[in-house]
C-alpha cells in the first residue's frame, strides 16, 4: 500500500518546485463514510478541497481511498460525513 502515493509525488514532484516549499511525504489513507450516503459526491469533493490525493472511490462499500499529506490528515477526519480516516500501512514479504 502506499506505492501510487510515492509515483504519485514523484510525478508531482517532477514539476518545478521553489527549494524553500519541499513536497510533502503523501500517506495513503482509507476513509470510511456512511454507506450508500446520498451526498457522497458532496463529500468526496469536500475531500479533495481538504488535501485528498487520487481519490478511488467504492460507494457502495462506504469507502474512499487516496493520498494525503500528513499535514491534511484532521481536515480530512473533520469533514462531514466522514467516519473515519485511518493511514493505510505498508506491508512487506518475508
């Protein structure tokens, strides 16, 4: 998990960026909303407005998954409708 955040910034990052505003490090969350809400749209835009990254959303599951800069992580768990947002871990073979 997390993979298509670290393309994601790097594709970001491949613009010209000021040395003083470095990119932030993108988490890749899951957010929980109310399943088959009828403002789902309302609250995936919300989303985005609050720092949400390549949202994939599965409406029917009540779930929408994307990538965040840790600083948007509370303005993503404040936004209406919302459940909740938890950062997705990275998993690894043994």
């Amino acid at each position: 998990a997390g993979g298509w955040c670290r393309r994601l910034r790097a594709k970001v990052g491949a613009k010209a960026q000021p040395m003083s505003d470095p990119l932030p490090e993108l988490l890749a969350v899951t957010i929980r909303i109310a399943p088959s809400s009828p403002a789902l749209d309302a609250i995936v835009d919300a989303l985005v407005h609050a720092g949400l990254g390549r949202a994939e959303v599965h409406g029917r599951l009540g779930i929408i998954n994307g990538c965040v800069a840790p600083a948007a992580l509370e303005a993503l768990r404040a936004v209406d409708g919302v459940v909740s947002v938890r950062q997705d871990g990275q998993y690894r073979a043994l």
